[in-house]
C-alpha cells in the first residue's frame, strides 16, 4: 500500500513537472485510456464474455454448496433432540469441513492469486504489449515526450480531449489484426497502401499540430509579455499613486499638527490671562480702604 502511495505522488511529481516544463520549452504529454481501448477490441470482448460465463458458472456452484451447508445446519437443529451427543458432534464436523471447502473453493476462483486474477491477466497481458507497442510508435511519429494510462492509479484530475491518443492505438490495433487475417498478397499491398497513406495523413496532422503549438506558443509569449507590460505600467501608477497618498498624509498631519499647535497657544494665553485678572482685582480693593 505504501509503495502504491509512492507510486502516486512520484507519478504526480512528474505531472506538475512536465506541466512546468511543458510551458517553457513545449514539451508534448499524452494519455490513452486502457478501459476505454479494451472494450472497443473485439477479441478481447469475446473473451471477457467466455470468462465472465465461467464466472457466473462457478458463483451458480458455490450457492448451490452454501445452500447444502445451510440445509445440513437446519437438519441438525430440527433433530438435535433425537441425538446422541457424539452423533451431533459428527454432524457439526462435517458442517465445519463442508465450509471448509467452499472457503477454499471461492479462494481458488476468486482469490489474489485465484483463476478469476489469472484468466483476466492473461487475456489483457496480450493487448497490453500491442497498446505498448502502438504507443511506442505513436509517440515516436508524433513527439510525444510523455503518455500516461487515464485508468491506472495515476489519478488525473482534469484531462483534454485533444491529448488523448486512445483512438490512435484503436486504430493501430486494428491494423494489425487486419493484417493477420489477410491472405493473398492483392489484400496484403491494398493493406500497405492504406497504412501508407494513413501514415502520410498523419504526419501531415502532427505537422499541423506542431504549427499549431507553435502558434499558441507565440500567443502565450505575446500573452506574456503584453501581461508584463501592464503589470509594469499598473506597478508604476500603484507607486504613483502611493507616493501621492503619502504627501498627502503628511501636508494633513502638518496641518493636523499646527492647529494643534495654536490651539495649545491659545489656551496657554488664556491661562496667563486668568492668573493675572485677580490680581489687578485686589490691587482695586486696596486702593478704595485708603
């Protein structure tokens, strides 16, 4: 589990880099989705169906056992009473080993290393070589730098239609099973013809790709650096404006601080003004006693 974990991040890892490098230097990344691949190949179809027919033959086998196990529990319950001990006891062993078996019976089909987990490996291990194979050539022939599996344990959180060579590898597939049921030499030059011109259509689609990525290329630079440019211009107007505000606060503090200042002024004269007028009140009162 843990290393299944590493494997995640470490695959992640490699997403968010390739993205990063992906914008600088136009690196390609493609997907195929396994699922989607295996259920449009016919071979395998027909297989999954054989398998799934012996599945459903061996749940069909293993009912028909627990429904024995479950009549012999209800036997034994109903004539308990009419038994000896060591009779009952009998009958619960075999109850035990009948379990027993089918235990072992539903491990062998359906188990990790059971029929079930070995059948479906070997009916999908050949399809996964020529997948391989045809991605090997699909990225070869189209630049590719990366190709993820969309339904492996990678997780892809978001995934554009126009990255996924699934189709791609379909038709490949095709190509070769076409070509295994060819007989006659007319068939098999009438199959290189249309493989060539498929290839020569390809390339003639990967070279407008390429036109393509190198013209959103140029517009995501020119995105850039118009973003740039405005960022600069709206850099300046903010240190303009912030140069602004700040004469501004400080004209309103100096103002701010010389009313203080006449107001501290005024009322230091009014208090000088009221120490002095009872003193000329009582120089009045000597004056009038003489």
């Amino acid at each position: 589990m843990k290393t299944k974990v590493l494997l995640i991040f470490a695959s992640l890892g490699w997403l968010f880099f390739a993205h990063a490098v992906h914008a600088q230097k136009g690196i390609r990344i493609g997907y195929i989705d396994m699922d989607y691949i295996l259920e449009n190949v016919p071979e395998y179809n027909e297989a999954s169906a054989d398998l799934e027919s012996k599945v459903q033959k061996w749940k069909v086998e293993i009912e028909a056992e627990l429904k024995e196990v479950e009549e012999m529990r209800k036997d034994l319950n109903n004539e308990r009473v009419l038994l000896t001990k060591e009779l009952i006891e009998e009958r619960e062993e075999d109850i035990f080993f009948k379990e027993k078996e089918i235990l072992e019976y539903q491990q062998k089909r359906f188990g990790p290393n059971g029929d079930l987990f070995i059948q479906k490996k070997r009916l999908v291990q050949p399809i996964q070589d020529q997948v391989f194979v045809a991605v090997q050539e699909i990225a070869k022939n189209k630049k590719y730098d990366f190709v993820f599996d969309k339904s492996a344990d990678l997780v892809m959180l978001y995934s554009a239609d126009r990255y996924d060579i699934s189709d791609q590898v379909l038709l490949r597939l095709n190509r070769a099973s076409k070509r295994k049921q060819l007989n006659t030499k007319k068939e098999k030059k009438a199959l290189e013809r249309d493989e060539k011109r498929n290839a020569e259509q390809e390339r003639e689609v990967t070279d407008r790709e390429k036109a393509s990525q190198e013209r959103l290329s140029e517009r995501e630079r020119l995105l850039a650096e118009r973003k740039a440019e405005r960022d600069s211009i709206r850099a300046v107007k903010k240190k303009e404006f912030e140069e602004r505000r700040a004469k501004l606060l400080e004209l309103q503090k100096r103002k701010k601080d010389s009313l203080n200042a006449l107001r501290a002024k005024k009322e230091q004269l009014k208090d000088k003004d009221n120490q002095e007028t009872p003193s000329n009140s009582e120089e009045s009162e000597g004056n009038n006693n003489n």
